[in-house]
C-alpha cells in the first residue's frame, strides 16, 4: 500500500523469501519473575503485524532490540557478565514465541549482536525462522551513533527495516546511522514497518486536526508524566492532571497530600524553599514540580476522594475509611492518601470543548477494588463521558487503554517520548535520517 508520507514502508520492498532482513524493534520492557505484563506486553504485540509479514514473505529475520540501561551498569561496576544477563533478550524472545502462531517454533537467541557468532547463527537460519540478538546497548556505541558499529549490523543483512517507534526520536547507531548509511550507499533496501506507518499517521491527524486540544496526565510514572506535561502544554489548549501528576502539583502548591503517592516508589517529595540544598533526589524532584506547576494550561480539580492505605508486608495495600467529594482546600488528613481527583463542571466543560484528547494515565486509582467495588473510578469514568462522540482520542498506558474502552474514535499509541517530540516538531531522527539528512545530525553536534 502507498502512502502520503515520502517513506517506503515494508509491504513495498517486493520478494522477501530467502533474504536476511535486519528488523529493529522497541523491546525496552521490564521483566519480574521471567514474565513481561502491561504497558510493556502492549509494545511487542505491536511488532506483530511486521513481523508476522516478514514471516509470510519466507524472510530469515534477524532482530535487533535493546533492553534497559546496560551502559548505565556497567559505568556502575557492575561486570560485564552480569550486566548482560540482567539485560538479555531471552524473556522477550520468550514471550514473542507465545504470540506468534507460526510453524517455525523457535526463536533462536544470539549472546551478541555483532560478530563471527553471530554471523554464523544468521547463516544458520531457513526462510521464515527468527535470530534474536544479544542486546544493542551493550555497546556504547549504540547509543554513540557510531558508523563502524552501524556499518557491522548492516553486514548482517540484505534489508534494513526499522519499526521501533518508541526509540524513533533517539540518535542511536541501529537508529539514524543505519538509516543514514542506507540511504546514502544505496546498497541494501530499507523501509519502515506497519508500527511505524500506524503511529506516524495518528500523530499526524491529532497534530492537524482543527480544534482545542486537551492533554490528560495521570497514572504513577511522575517524572515521565511531568516532562510530557511540560514539553506539550504549548502545543494544546488545556493540562488536566490526575492521578501522582495532581498530587505533586497540589502539593507544591502547599496543600497537604498526606501518604498520597507521587512517584512509583510511593515517596513524598516537597517543594524546596531553595533548590540548592537538599539531596540530589530532592533537587530533581523539585526541578519537576516547579516545571509542573509553571503550566499555565494546567487543569487542577478541587474535590478528591481519600483514604486510609493499610500497608500489610507481603501484601497489595487496603484501603480503609473511603471519604468521596471531598473539597481539597488545605489538603487532607496526615494518614491518608488521595485516590481519586473528581472531575467538577469547569473542567467538563474543557473535556466537551475538546476536539483532541490526549490521554496519558488514569484520573484516579480507577483499578483498585475494595470489597467487590471500585470507589476510585469515578474521576475516570467522568472524564471518559466528558469526551464527546466525534473527539479524536489518542491514549497511551495499559490502565488508559482498558478504561478507554468504547470510545468512538479511539487510537492506541506506544506514546514515549518519541510521541511528545513528533506532537511538537512534527520531526523525529528516524524520520530525517531515512530521506538521508545528514545535515540535521551534524547541526545537533
């Protein structure tokens, strides 16, 4: 299928069967006792649509992926050995296996991504079988954008195709170097994949959709939410905030919070007086909030629901002592916790004013249940009514993809930062290094 856009796309490359395609994916998941779950879950299955091309056509596909903070390890002491398998690619060739419905079996799972080994195991592969390399950012290189490095992994193919959206904005070696080299030899055919054609046009339609645009913030992922919030606050008309993002707005504006969560690990963090003392934690911490509560945009409801969290070791939380439509004024009770941010009449009116909603984490703690029922789902659930029928939705986030369901004209993004970048410039280095830009990557040095 041709598009509109001035790219090659997967399904325009001709006869695969009997070639070596080097396939890069956004594999960056989390993995808790050998299993993948959630938001990350929700990135593999994305690849599925290239990849089970790939393996219709009889390619031999060679996967390319990263996994965690390998460099950041290593800088650490950490030994080499034990950084590498900290970070393999096992559980995701793993998990892959249990959702492809194809003949083949096995995913064969190489130690490296580069090297006689590795080259062997490629030689190795019959048509329609997958090679899963060792983890790329165990290289500096990388992440350094290196040529020698990318000219390697270009050794280990015929065809280059990249579809990993999620790290589509980073200038890393498998990224913008090989698709710099790809265009510029011209030797091997390159092009991007279905993931890529599938975000890139509903970025695309949320950026050029006349109209107020609104962006929900919520969830537990503070740092993350509050950068997002932060770099696209110009680029809409309104910032709701809920879930962590509301409770570190409203506590540094000086309300009590009390046991509220504001990061994942559950600790408080204040506003500091002066930015120059304190912990580093406290520093950064204070960075952010001051970044947030600088939105101009940003939406901050008045009236929560708390709760008493009891903490038992080994155990989810409970929550006792529900008090819902509470008015926040100078904050809440010193044992409690905020679970739910309720949606009052200004900012439903900014929801139904909205022609594209953003929506990034939940309102409140809406997957919590407490005896057979979920108390803290109604700010959620308000903001899903609010949006009328013919809105543009995109949202990102497990929790947010679930309690979406339903919407008319609903678009389920990977979202990261390569979304907040694409949303603002309208550019991402994926994207300049495919039509051969060079210039632009210099210019960044």
């Amino acid at each position: 299928m041709a598009s509109h856009y001035n790219y090659r796309w997967v399904d325009e490359l001709g006869a695969l069967r009997g070639k070596t395609v080097f396939a890069r994916f956004e594999y960056n998941v989390k993995v808790k006792g050998g299993k993948i779950k959630g938001d990350d879950a929700v990135r593999i299955e994305k690849s599925l649509g290239t990849l089970n091309y790939l393996l219709q056509q009889g390619a031999r596909v060679v996967i390319g992926a990263h996994r965690g903070r390998p460099q950041e390890e290593l800088r650490a002491g950490t030994s080499f050995e034990a950084v590498r398998e900290n970070n393999s690619m096992k559980p995701v060739a793993s998990h892959l296996e249990s959702l492809l419905k194809w003949e083949k079996g096995t995913i064969k799972v190489a130690t490296d991504c580069i090297g006689g080994e590795v080259q062997k195991m490629i030689e190795g592969l019959n048509d329609g079988e997958i090679l899963m390399l060792g983890n790329l950012r165990l290289y500096a290189e990388e992440e350094n954008n290196d040529a020698a490095f990318a000219a390697k992994l270009r050794e280990l193919c015929d065809i280059y195709v990249f579809d990993a959206f999620g790290v589509a904005h980073r200038a890393n070696a498998s990224v913008a170097e090989c698709l710099l080299q790809c265009y510029e030899k011209g030797d091997k055919p390159y092009a991007f994949g279905f993931l890529m054609r599938e975000e890139l046009s509903m970025w695309d339609g949320a950026r050029n959709l006349p109209g107020r645009k609104l962006l929900a913030v919520g969830g537990i992922k503070l740092k993350e939410k509050i950068e997002a919030a932060a770099r696209l606050s110009p680029s809409v008309d309104y910032v709701l905030a809920g879930g962590a993002v509301f409770n570190a707005a409203v506590n540094a504006k000086g309300i009590h919070i009390g046991k509220s969560m504001i990061t994942d690990a559950g600790q408080r963090y204040v506003l500091l007086e002066d930015s120059t003392e304190g912990d580093e934690s406290g520093r950064e911490a204070d960075k952010a909030v001051r970044k947030l509560i600088a939105i101009k945009n940003l939406l901050l409801p008045g009236t929560v629901t708390y709760a008493k969290p009891l903490i038992q070791e080994g155990m989810k939380p409970a929550y006792t002592e529900i008090h819902p439509d509470i008015l926040l004024g100078d904050g809440i009770p010193l044992d409690y916790a905020i679970m739910d941010v309720i949606i009052g009449q200004g900012e439903k009116k900014s929801i139904e004013g909205s022609d594209v909603i953003l929506w990034f984490g939940n309102i409140g703690a809406s997957d919590i249940e407490v005896n057979g029922k979920f108390p803290f789902s109604r700010g959620t659930e308000a903001f899903k009514r609010s949006i009328r029928p013919n809105a543009y939705v995109i949202v990102g986030g497990g929790d947010s993809v679930a309690a979406s369901e339903g919407l008319e004209n609903r678009h389920v993004s990977t979202g990261g930062g390569a979304a907040i970048k694409y949303f603002t410039s309208g550019t991402l280095e994926a994207l300049e290094a495919f039509n051969g830009n060079r210039g632009y990557f210099l210019k960044k040095k």
